[in-house]
C-alpha cells in the first residue's frame, strides 16, 4: 500500500492559495455606506408607497 506524505501541507498550500486570491477581488466598500444605501432605499420605497399607489 502506498503512504500519503506530505498531504497536510498540500491541503494547507490549497487554503493560502484561495485566501491570496480572495483578498484581491471585489470593490472595498466601507460598511457604513452599505448601511446608509439600505435605508436610503427603504425609505424611497416607502416613500413612493405614499405618493404613488397603486
């Protein structure tokens, strides 16, 4: 039978490899701004609610 050697550094190798890649993709927005565009949008929808029915 053959011995795996060396498998827990490959798997090891695996993680760093798609943890470098993770970091590099996608916009870097600042939580703040995603909470004010949430509110900045529920606001408008109920707003349009009120003015707008249907």
């Amino acid at each position: 039978m053959a011995e795996k050697k060396g498998s827990g550094f490959q798997s090891a190798a695996g993680l760093i490899r798609y943890f470098e890649e993770e970091e590099d993709l996608g916009p870097i927005l600042d939580p703040k701004l995603v909470l004010y565009i949430a509110i900045i949008f529920g606001v408008t929808i109920e707003l349009l609610k009120v003015f707008w029915p249907l």
